[in-house]
C-alpha cells in the first residue's frame, strides 16, 4: 500500500503542471515551511532547507521529505483555491446542516477543521463508502472535496502502475441554492481512455450527495439561460461578460464555429458583424427600394439563423481591465448535463464563485420572465 506522503509525491510529479509548482512553492515559503536561505526556522529544523540550484520539482519533493506534516497541510488547503478545469451545476432543496454535522460525529466525514489528513479511496472499489473532507469556505459556501486515488500504468517500465490523488470539489452555495462540482483535467493513462470520464466522476458526487446529503437536487438547465443571456450582452458594449465564441448547429443542417480568435473585443463575428454593418450603414439601407429589400433580406437571415440553430457549445468570457486575467468559459450542452471549461489558469475559487452567481442571478431573471 502506497504511503499518503508517496502518494503525494507522485501526484505532483504527474500532475501538478509548472505554475502550480511555482504557487505551492510559494505557499511553502510564505508559510515559511521552506527556505532557500539559512534562518531562524531552518536552524531550529522547523523549515526544510532547499536548493534554488534544484529543480523546483525536486524542492517540493524535498519539502514533503523533510517537513511531511507542514507540508501535506498546506497542499491540501490550497486544494481548495485551485483553478479547475471543469464544473456543472444543481439545484437543490432541503439542505441541512444537522445530518453533515451527525456524518461527522459518525466519522463518516472529516473535519478540515480538526487538522486531519485526507482520506483517499479508489471509487471503483469503494463504491459511495469514500469519506470527504467538509471545511466551511465562507458563510454561504460549504464544501465537500472528495479525494480520489487513480490508477495509471506506463507501459514499458519496470514499476508501470502510478497512484495519484485527483481532488473533486462539491461547493453548496447556500445562498444561491446550488451544488457546484469541480474538478480538474487529469492525463490519459490515469483515465483509461474513457471518454465519459469527467462525467463519471461528477455523477459519483452527485449520487453522494443524494444519497447522504438527502438533498433534492437538478440539473440547472443552462441552454435556455444563455439563450435568454446572449441579445442582453450583444446589446451592450460595456457589459462585462462577452460571448466569445460558439458553435451553431444550422437548420439546414450546415455547421458554423464562430470566434473571436485573438481580437481584443469579445464581439461575437459573422452575426454581429453584420449587424454593425447594417446599423453604421442605415441611410445607404434606406436610399431606394433594391437597398431596402436587401436590408430586409439580412435582418430575415440574422434573426432566422439565430432562432433556428441550436447551440453545441458557447463560450463566454469576463472581462477584465488586465487582459490575463479575463476568464473564459465553455459550455458543453451535449451531455447529461451542462459542463462548463474553463480555459487556462486564472480562474481560482473567487473567480468560479463569481461566474457561478452570474448564471444563478441570470437563470431566476429567466424563470421570473417565463412564470
């Protein structure tokens, strides 16, 4: 049986990419757990003492050998902040407090609070027996973080079999009445090929949660949400949400991608494109009949087009007055419910949080309008 230590070595060996080294890194010494430089702490063997002449890979290696406890402490707090690449969304009702907190008497879920370690299960074995850690993040958010092992094997290696732990999130933003999951993208060798991988594992949580949480939750439908939401940000120019790219499936059966690639204006091309064509072009639309049929023609054809297509998947992003810290997200409604991307690495947990209240405040405007 692999050691937690162990297992936490080979999880950021495999799977921690270099900015995520390069935060924990900074974690641990902030926390003064490691130090490059002769001090206080490393005297009195309270830091671990590393090289910057190592590779930071194996300062963090260092750092679980010499100072485990500290160390396992501060990388399973900062599980918590992390960006992740995926989420999806519920409704719930009848949460209550009182039967997570008998779970915890019971010990079938751990405190954060009380400084345990995580306990790591492989769910193909263990069934919905795992046993997740609960910490309060604020007062409207509580989380679950479910902590997976994987299994991989690298073929052609003396010792093929590699174990990592894979955190999965469930945040219950009691304020909004929704269960958020999340989780992060994970290499091929520790997924087995399976393409319902993610899902999978968002279902796991989910059958958890109804099943012990005794909560009735749904699937939030977003499809008609951001069908509700896209005429409110094309209206605007200083909205600070922009579609920012999305597939169209077309009525006549054609297929159409359309993105914004590298511009800096989240506007959406080709429809609104046209569009601001016709708009900057009023009187030349206006000047005789022909001009006015073909004005017409294009305001028949947007409007057709955007009723008609259904939508694969959009992105949208929020801006921000830094450009690098503008968040995009992708939205897959093809599955057996809305997974929402994340694209690149700068959406922590403030910023998930933020995308999750927008969609929540917009979907209770669009169930107002429909009532």
């Amino acid at each position: 049986m692999v050691s937690y230590n162990n297992l936490l070595k080979t999880t950021i060996e495999m799977t921690y990419p270099k900015y995520l080294q390069d935060k924990f890194k900074k974690i641990l010494e902030g926390k003064s757990i490691i130090s490059s430089t002769d001090n206080l702490f490393t005297l009195t063997d309270t830091a671990a003492k590393v090289s910057d002449s190592d590779t930071l890979l194996h300062q963090l290696l260092d750092a679980l050998e010499k100072q485990p406890d500290a160390t396992i402490a501060a990388l399973e707090d900062m599980e918590y902040f992390n960006p992740y690449k995926y989420a999806t969304l519920f409704t719930y009702e009848n949460y209550n407090d009182e039967i997570l907190d008998k779970m915890i008497d019971n010990q079938l879920v751990i405190r954060y609070d009380e400084k345990q370690c995580d306990v790591c299960c492989d769910i193909t074995n263990s069934g919905l027996t795992i046993k997740p850690t609960y910490r309060k993040i604020s007062e409207d958010i509580d989380c679950l973080k479910f902590n997976i092992e994987l299994k991989g094997f690298i073929p052609l290696t003396e010792n093929g079999t590699r174990l990592i732990k894979y955190p999965i999130l469930a945040l219950i933003h009691k304020n909004l009445n929704t269960v958020e999951i999340r989780l992060d993208k994970v290499k091929g060798l520790f997924k087995n090929n399976d393409e319902y991988f993610y899902t999978k594992q968002m279902s796991y949580v989910r059958d958890w949660i109804v099943q012990y949480l005794k909560l009735e939750i749904e699937a939030v439908n977003l499809p008609p949400v951001i069908e509700f939401l896209i005429p409110k940000l094309n209206e605007n120019d200083q909205n600070v949400v922009k579609v920012a790219a999305q597939a169209m499936n077309l009525a006549k059966g054609s297929k159409a991608i359309l993105d914004t690639g590298i511009s800096d204006e989240f506007v959406l091309p080709l429809l609104g494109e046209l569009k601001n064509l016709i708009k900057d072009n009023v009187d030349l639309f206006k000047s005789n009949d022909k001009t006015m049929e073909i004005n017409e023609l294009l305001e028949n054809f947007i409007l057709e087009t955007e009723e008609s297509a259904s939508l694969p998947w959009i992105s949208l992003a929020w801006t921000h007055e830094k450009k690098s810290k503008a968040v995009k997200v992708k939205f897959s409604f093809n599955s057996e419910f809305t997974l929402l991307q994340y694209y690149g690495n700068n959406a922590e947990m403030e910023r998930m949080n933020n995308v999750t209240k927008y969609l929540i405040d917009n979907q209770n405007e669009y169930l107002r309008q429909e009532a």
